[in-house]
C-alpha cells in the first residue's frame, strides 16, 4: 500500500509537537453520548415551545382563534399511522399556542437540516465534536451532503423506525404509542450498537453512506508522512488516509459503491437489468391504464345509450303498460349511470301512480349510496319550495310539494336502512329528514332503528321526532381499535333533534354540539365521551344514561329527568339544570362550576368531589346526596333540603346556607302520624367540615354543626 498523505491546518501544525490527549472512554461510548446528546437538542427544541403553548392554551383569558391550517395538515398526516386519539374537528386554541406549535414544529426540522449540513461539511456536529466523534469517507475526509442524508435519514432512522413500526402496528402493542416510542428508540439503539461493538465492523447507516466513524483525538501512527511538497490551507481537512490505519480494520467490509466499482461487468449487468424491469413495468403499467380508460369509457358510452332507449320507452307516447314501466324503471336503477339516478330521482317527484312511486323507490335503493347526493339536492330543493308555499299561508297549496318531500325522505330512509353498515362518509347536511311543525309534516317520520350509522354527517339537518332507538353511530374504523384517529363517528352539530328517541342507542365521542334534542329520548343511551358543548336538552329523559367523560359546557337541562344518570368526570361548566330531576345520579368528580341547579331534586344523588365551585344550589332538595370531599366554595345553598347529606371532607369556603336546612325539623307528637326517628339519626354528616368561612349561619344551624363534630369559630 502506499505511503497515505496527510495535510493539516494551521491550528494544528502548531500543535504538531505536542502528543494529542486521547479519551480515556470508548469510541462506542463517546458515539452514543454524541447521538443521545444531538437528540436531545432537537426534541427539546420542539419540547419547549410545544409545552409553553399547551400552557397558554389551557388560560381562559386568552383570545381563541381557530388551529393554523398548517398544523392541522401535520396533524391529520400523523394522526392516522400512529393512531392519535379521536379528533373532532378543527378546534380552537389561545392565539399565542398557534405560533408556539408551529415553531415546535419548524425547530426540530431546522435543528435537524443544520446537523446534517455540518456533518456533511465537517465530519462533526458540535457534540460530536464536543465527545471527540468525526465521521468521514472512505478518503479520510468529511463525507458530503449526499452520504450524510442517506447515513442519518435513511440508514439511522428511516429503517430502522419503519421496522420498529411494523412489528408495533401488527402487534398487541398497537395503539400505545408509548411502546411504539420504546421499540423505536430499541431499534435505533441496536442497528448504531450492535454491529460495530465487533472490531472490523461498521455499523449499517455507517455501511449504507459509505461512511467511518472513527476517533478525532486518536494520533496518527508514525508510518503516516506529512507531504511538505505541498503548503497546507487554512481549514484543510485530512487527505486520503487509509481507514485501517485510522480505524484499526484490518478485514474491513466495502461497502456498496466499492463493489461495484471492483465488478463494473456484474454492474452494467445489474443496471441493465434492473432498467429493463422499469422500462417493461412502465410499458404493462401504462397499457393496463390505458385499456382500463378504454372499457370504462365503452362501458359509460353503453350506458349511456341504454339510458337513451329505456328513456325513451318511458316517455307518454310510448304506450307503454304499467308493468312493462315498472320492468324499464327497474332496469334504470341497475345501470351504472348517473344520468339513471339523477333522471329517477326527478321522475320520482313527477310520477303520480303510486305503484310507479314504489318501483322508482325500488330502483333508487337498489342503485345504493351513490344515490343518496342526488336525492339530498332534490330533498333540500323540495323543503326550500315547502318553505315558501308555507310564508303563503296556503295549506292546499303546500299538500303536494309535502308529498313529493315525503317520498324523497321515505327513499333516504330505506336506503340508509339496507346499506347501514356501509354508509360511513355518506352527507346529509342540512338535510330535511325530520317533522316541519307544519299541518302537512305529519306524513313521515324516519325511523332507523338498530341500524349503524357510524360516521354519516347529520350537520345542520332536521331530524325532529326521529327514531334511532338501539342504533349505532361509532365505529373503530379501519384499524378496528376504539378511541383512534380514524373512529367513524357521526356528526350532528347544530342538528334538529326535537323528540327524536334515542333509546339504548351508542352515541359514545358523538359530536352534538349546540343540538336541540328539547324534549328528545335518551333513555340508556351511551353518550360517553361526547361533545354536547352548548346543546339544548331540556325536559329530555336520560334515566340511566352514561354520561361519563362527556362535555357538556353551557348545556341547558332544565325540567330533564337525569335520574340514575352516570356523569363522572364530565365537565358541565355553566350549564343550566333548573328542575331537573336527580334522583340517585352520579356526578363524582364532575367539573360543576357555576351551574345553576335551582330547584332541582337530587336525592340521593354521588356529588362526591365534584366541583360545585359557584354553582347555584338554591331550593335544591340533597337528601342523602352524597358530597363528601366536594369543593363547594361560594356555592349558593340557600333553602337547601341537605338532610341525609354527607360532608365530610366537603370544602364550604364562601358557601351561602341561609335557610338551609342541616336537620329535619321536629314535628309536634299530637300532629305526628306515623312516629319519626330521633333527630340525630336524619340529619347531615358534617364531622370535621370546617364552617368557620361560610356565610349566613343561623344559632341553630351553628348549634347543630358544633353538636355534631364540625368546626366553627362560635363553637365553644
């Protein structure tokens, strides 16, 4: 082998006369210090402004502004393949959290870009540099752009992050993304570790960019000669050395380039080869796109003739018999045309015979979903033209344009009935599905019954006094795994739902947000999880409903029959539940803050620490509710009925108990009819509870909390 050459810098011809200090830990052990600590740089760099705008987010007295359009493409591009939590939207965040998030998303990818760009130039980053870590070619010198991108981005993290990821998605894993983190960084770890803990080996990012990793602070050994024929630049880097003098690799590995470069016959080959199996696969690929253009086009061009005679055998001149319509009409809805449905979906309204009518509908569901967007358009002109005979004041006049709505709602209806489990995506937006309040409206009600709805969009549409008791409206999605990002759930924001029934329907993470279900049936209905934000559910029944976890800020509830509800854990900030009915509900750790609550009967009812924070509690009757370790400050208790109640524990700070009632008051014997239990085993449980700052306590309210363990500055 030849003598290599060596050229140095300046700054190190000065120092040529000085032995380099060598690190007293493993090469290895400096590598991994330099990776973790390259990291670490770019993950807090994102970390940091990510968190801070978490924490702005969280403050209420900041401007709320809807999620920057280019955090929302991030999130939907990630949110998929790593099985993110249900998303229900775009939200809003605090104006600052939206210029936070996007530079915790540009500061990793900048961090990253510079790294990479002094690597490629250098052979160091600053902590490789600061660890005594250089990474150069098979010449000695720094490695360029071009190696570096394939040695970091492909070699270190894109395979072995992808085989982290398969092993993840197809395993009992899927979709905790905390073991998903764990196997990446596992595997990350053993392809930079493993191979190059054996002297000789390089590892396969190392391999792949034909790349060493090699010791910048270990000398350089006697038989390396200085070429003085030549000045050394400022800045010059190492000429070609061999890397077995550098590295210690006696048997080392070529990598890929130098193959080809040692068997340029096996190479011209392999290219031939592989230019042939593109060029052939571009050639087959492109005539199977071709051909496939070709029959669809035919096949739209038959269609579309057939369409012209069945047409044209339907029309009032044909003389055509009711059977022989009713055969054209059925073979109409089997064509894959869309001239077929959308002329159907016309002739439906038009045709007078009621049999035809029927067959039309046949035909129309038969054709499936894809008549749905056609029978929508005719069903919201329909209800815009019921509208307006309806301004007239003319109920003759508005009896047809009814009839021809309702059997526009009847076909919807039975085709969502048949392709239920199908109809994820299908749009009914605005849709007049539901009871007008007008004389004529009494013709139709839909009716979808257990059936599943999962992921069908009711935004905005009238649904009044429809049925979907038992019915569906949440699916897993394509991952087949609850609570992921691709959750098929249906939206009824701002819909009408007055006296719809939902009876022991799923409507778990349904969004339902500012809805009308006034007077609506929920009776067993799971609406865990969902988003009822500002929805009018007054006088509904929800008697044994799980409310678990659901938002329901602003919601009304007034006169509802919640009894044996389960809300824990919901948020119900500001809500309005004015006599309602509580009998036995559970609201254990439920956000409560001022809610209004007045008149309403909670016996009995798990308040246990709920946060009742200035809520107003007045004239509510609480007999043996249970509030132990509830945060009660400032909360309104004036005339209360809080016989039974259990407080121990309770926060009263501020609360108001002006007329409340702690302890039943003893009736006179002679008026008694049936003989009532003593006094101390009717009255609320209030050992321990300090009453020393609530406000309005009468002497005997005092006496009885100072006979019965509580706490108060007037108790002796």
């Amino acid at each position: 082998m030849a003598t290599p050459v060596v050229r140095t810098s300046a700054s190190e011809s000065n120092q040529s006369n000085q032995p380099r200090k060598v690190k007293s830990r493993p090469l290895t052990t400096r590598r991994l210090a330099a990776w973790v600590t390259e990291i670490s740089l770019v993950v807090v760099s994102g970390i940091a402004p990510f968190g801070l705008g978490v924490y702005l987010n969280s403050r209420s007295d900041l401007k709320r502004v809807p999620l920057h359009p280019v955090l929302v493409v991030t999130e939907r591009a990630i949110a998929r393949p790593l099985a993110l939590p249900v998303s229900y939207g775009i939200r809003n965040v605090a104006a600052p959290t939206n210029f936070l998030w996007i530079i915790a998303l540009l500061a990793p990818v900048t961090l990253s870009w510079w790294q990479l760009y002094l690597l490629g130039k250098t052979g160091s980053t600053l902590p490789k540099r600061k660890f005594g870590v250089r990474v150069v070619n098979d010449a000695g010198q720094s490695p360029g752009i071009a190696s570096v991108v394939a040695r970091e981005g492909v070699g270190r993290l894109t395979v072995p992050v992808s085989i982290a990821y398969i092993l993840w998605r197809y395993s009992f894993a899927f979709p905790n993304l905390g073991l998903f983190t764990f196997l990446a960084v596992l595997m990350v770890l053993g392809e930079g570790l493993a191979l190059p803990s054996r002297r000789g080996r390089r590892a396969f990012h190392d391999w792949l960019g034909g790349t060493y990793t090699i010791d910048a602070n270990r000398p350089l050994p006697s038989s390396v000669q200085v070429d003085k024929s030549q000045q050394p630049q400022p800045g010059e880097e190492l000429a070609p050395v061999s890397m077995s003098i550098l590295t210690g690799d006696v048997n080392s590995v070529p990598n890929l380039w130098q193959r080809m470069r040692q068997n340029p016959s096996l190479t011209l080959f392999a290219v031939s080869l592989v230019s042939m199996v593109a060029v052939l696969g571009t050639l087959v690929a492109t005539q199977v796109y071709i051909q496939t253009q070709q029959n669809q086009r035919e096949t739209e061009q038959i269609n579309s003739q057939k369409f012209l005679v069945l047409v044209e055998r339907l029309s009032p001149n044909s003389n055509a018999t009711t059977e022989e319509r009713q055969s054209i009409i059925l073979a109409l809805g089997g064509l894959d045309d869309p001239q077929s449905i959308q002329f159907l979906t016309d002739l439906l309204v038009k045709e007078t015979n009621p049999i035809l009518q029927n067959t039309i509908q046949q035909a129309l569901t038969s054709a499936g979903l894809k008549a749905i967007p056609e029978l929508k358009k005719k069903n919201q002109f329909l209800a815009s033209e019921l509208k307006s005979v309806g301004s007239n004041n003319s109920s003759s006049a508005g009896e047809l344009p009814q009839k021809r709505l309702h059997l526009n709602q009847q076909t919807i209806n039975k085709i969502l009935s048949v392709y239920s489990t199908q109809a994820t995506g299908v749009d009914l937006s605005r849709a007049e599905l539901g009871q007008s309040g007008t004389p004529q409206s009494s013709f139709f009600n839909l009716v979808l019954d257990n059936v599943d709805l999962s992921g069908i969009n009711f935004k905005s549409a009238n649904l009044n006094q429809a049925s979907f008791k038992g019915s569906i409206f949440r699916s897993p999605g394509e991952d087949g795994r609850w609570d992921t990002y691709d959750d098929a759930i249906a939206d009824f924001n701002q819909a009408q739902l007055q006296q719809a029934n939902f009876s022991d329907a799923n409507l778990s993470r349904v969004i339902m947000n500012r809805s009308d279900l006034s007077r609506a049936t929920l009776n067993r209905a799971n609406l865990s999880y969902g988003r009822l934000i500002g929805t009018d559910l007054s006088s509904t029944q929800l008697v044994g409903a799980n409310l678990r976890g659901a938002f329901l800020e602003k919601a009304t509830f007034t006169g509802a029959d919640i009894g044996d509800a389960k809300f824990n854990e919901a948020n119900l900030y500001a809500a309005r539940l004015s006599r309602v009915i509580a009998i036995g509900t559970h609201l254990s750790y439920a956000n409560l803050t001022n809610t209004d609550w007045r008149g309403a009967d909670l016996s009995g009812a798990y308040l246990d620490r709920a946060n009742l924070t200035n809520a107003n509690l007045s004239a509510t009757r609480l007999t043996n509710a249970v509030l132990r370790s509830a945060r009660l400050e400032n909360t309104n208790l004036q005339n209360a009925d809080l016989s039974f109640v259990d407080l121990r524990g309770a926060n009263v700070t501020g609360a108001d108990f002006k007329g409340a009632i702690l302890a039943p008051v003893p009736q006179n014997p002679a008026d008694q009819f049936v003989q009532m239990p003593e006094l101390g085993s009717v009255s609320a449980v209030v050992q321990g509870v300090d009453f020393s700052q609530a406000k309005n306590l009468d002497s005997r309210q005092i006496a009885y909390i100072c006979t019965q363990g509580g706490r108060h500055t007037n108790c002796p």
